[in-house]
C-alpha cells in the first residue's frame, strides 16, 4: 500500500463490471493501481444505463450482481475496498457499493474522469466533475464516425474536455484516420509487479487469448470496409505451425467446432479462452506459463496503421515473455527486434521466432525491460495526468 493520497480524487469509468473477464479486470486494476501510486485518491465506478453480459450465458442481462460480485473481490484484494460503484441506469436498476447520494457526492468532489475505453456516457451528475478525460482503446471507428457525421459519438466526445488514444498514430502522415479533434498518445498502463512473479522456465507454447469472430463492428470509411474481428487475419497465417513443427502454438478462444477444426487441422492447439478469463490467476497463469505470445490484431488497427498496441500483449511483456505482433504502426513509438517483434507477413513471424529461440533468455530479459521502460503505470499515466493539469 502506499502513502496517504495527497494529490486529489480522480474516478476511473469503463466496462469493469460490464465485462468481468480477467482481461478487463487487470485493465482497469493497472489504472486504479497506477493512478494510487501516483497519490490520487481513486474510485472506480460504473454509472451506466446498459445492461452487463454475461459470460456463461453469452448474454446480456439486468442482473448485474454475479458480475458485481466476482470483480469486487479482485478490487478489495488490492485495496480498493469502499472505493467503488455499480449505478444500474435501467428500470429496477441496482445500486450497489458506494451509495447513490455518495456517488453524487464523489462527482461534485473529483478532480478528473477517466472514461477509459469511452464505454460511460457522460451524465448531467458527471457534468460537474472538473476534468473528464476520454481514454480510447480502441482506435479508428470513433474517428470515422465522427468523420461521417453521428451525432452520438459527437454528444459523446464533446462532454469531455481531453482525448488519448491508444492509437499512437494518429495525425500522423502515415496514418489513415480522419481526424476532427486533437487525440493524445498514451498506452495501457501496467501495473509491473502484478506479473513479476512469473515462472523462472519458460513455457512450451507460443500462445494468446482472443475472440475467434465478432459480428456486427466493421466500419465503413471512403467505400471500404474495415474489420474489427481476429480470424480474417489468423487465417492468414494458419501455416505457422507447419513452418516450426518443433514448436506449439496454441490459440484460447470461443472458436466454434468449424473453426476449432480448421486451426487444430494445421496444427495449432485450440484451448478455451472463457475458462482461461474466468478468473484473474487462471489469465495470469496462461500468460506466465507461455513461452511467448504470438497474435494479431484487427484489420480496424492495421490497415490504417494507428499505433494501436495490446493491453494483453503488454502483459506478456511484463511477465518477461516475448511477443510477436501484427505491426499496426506501434513500431515507431516502442522498440522491436529484442523481446517484442512486428510482423507483416509469415516470413516475419519466421524470423521473430527463430530470434528469439536463439536465445530465449536475452528476448525474455528484453521483454520485461520494454514493459517497466513503455508500459509501467506510474510512467505511463503520469505523462497522462501531466498533460491534463493534474
């Protein structure tokens, strides 16, 4: 635990309880974490009208307390109990952790608004928080949105007084994504010592954790269509394990039988992807037992080259274990070729891994470094904070 806060009270908002898989969870903990150390009073809530999802079920449902319930422990864990807020803005909605009048209490009291992932509308109570700060993690589709005249997204954007992106590459003349507004760079913050326990060996499988397919989120933009699902791109590269049979490569995923068939038919291994999330030591175990981390990214990320990075990716860094990246233009902001790897085609990947098992120990020494040098929260959201005033 650390000092007693001294720099003012700051509310971080997103899809916490909205989507209590592990991922998410250390997402938003790396910023509760970070921003504590830095001396701010933190608070996480969630004010939000939309209904959660649930994981076993697949879908999304009014009753928020299974969710509520099993983040909660992970927060009070890492001392953050009393600190938190589920508001249900629905009909019969619940209210539960800090009060409704100690919710509004907070608001007309906070020095700054985190909506990290852009996930909470800004509602008249928030309107009277000092600095509301969008943090986007997701770049490209607010942007063309905007470009094409929603009205929502710019309702959205304009009750905020800064944005950050994930997406490092914007504005940039290599960069093909309209812009209307000024976006800062910044990156996912990460809490290091949560995965400095990693195992001392390293693991037998280069692996990840991804959602096979998502429906329903491409983006048109100048009369394409930009993607926003992983398997357009991993079926690009399907022949990976051929080329390195001496290797595994293994993929935890919601593939259904069709797409589990065609992975494990050219050689990959298929784990589940929920059981893995279901829990933060199961998320944190699979990433320290990997020998490395091997994915993609979305063709929305790629192809109009934002600067976009992994959060997840990011923790294999932390834990010391190597990554190899689909390049969205990232490269030009974190260094590649010791312990993290961009790759356009499988030629790259090739590469990156015959590197890498050349000596294993000096790319995973260098994965951790890039972790405490470009991801290490107090760094990362201190640059933030700095630049909004606080």
């Amino acid at each position: 635990m650390t000092s007693a806060p001294t720099r003012g009270k700051v509310i971080v908002s997103g899809i916490l309880f909205w989507y209590p898989l592990a991922g998410v969870t250390y997402q938003f903990l790396h910023y509760l974490i970070g921003l504590r150390k830095l001396g701010y009073d933190v608070y996480y809530i969630e004010d939000s009208g939309r209904w959660v999802y649930d994981p076993v079920a697949r879908s999304i449902t009014g009753d928020a307390w299974p969710n509520v319930s099993r983040v909660v422990k992970t927060l009070e864990a890492h001392g953050f109990a009393g600190k938190w807020a589920f508001r249900g803005m629905y009909p019969n909605g619940p209210c539960y952790g800090l009060s409704e009048s100690e919710i509004f209490a907070l608001y007309r009291e906070a020095d700054a608004l985190l909506n990290v992932t852009g996930a909470q509308d800004i509602r008249e109570e928030q309107q009277v928080i000092k600095k509301r700060i969008y943090v986007e993690s997701d770049p490209f589709s607010a942007q063309v949105k905007l470009h094409n005249g929603d009205p929502k997204v710019r309702a959205l954007l304009d009750a905020h007084h800064a944005f950050f992106s994930f997406g490092e590459n914007l504005g940039q003349p290599d960069c093909d994504v309209p812009l209307d507004r000024t976006w800062l760079p910044t990156r996912q913050p990460i809490a290091t010592e949560l995965w400095s326990e990693a195992a001392s060996g390293a693991g037998s499988a280069y692996n990840t954790i991804t959602t096979w397919h998502n429906d329903g989120k491409g983006v048109e933009y100048r009369g394409e269509v930009y993607h926003w699902t992983k398997d357009r791109e991993f079926v690009r590269f399907l022949d990976l394990p051929k080329r390195r049979p001496q290797l595994q490569f293994e993929l935890s995923t919601d593939a259904d039988e069709k797409a589990r068939a065609l992975l494990e038919s050219h050689g990959f291994r298929v784990g589940n992807g929920v059981s893995v999330s279901a829990g933060i030591e199961s998320y944190r175990d699979y990433i320290c037992g990997a020998r490395g981390e091997f994915t993609v990214a979305r063709d929305q990320y790629v192809r109009p080259r934002t600067g976009w990075f992994s959060d997840r990716s990011a923790c294999y860094l932390a834990a010391g274990r190597p990554v190899i990246t689909q390049e969205t233009a990232f490269s030009k902001f974190i260094p590649t070729g010791r312990g993290l790897f961009a790759f356009e085609t499988l030629d790259d990947v090739l590469a990156a891994i015959d590197a890498i098992e050349s000596d294993y120990a000096a790319h995973s020494k260098a994965a951790l470094e890039i972790a405490h040098e470009y991801f290490a929260a107090e760094r990362v959201l201190g640059s933030l904070m700095e630049r909004v005033g606080l």
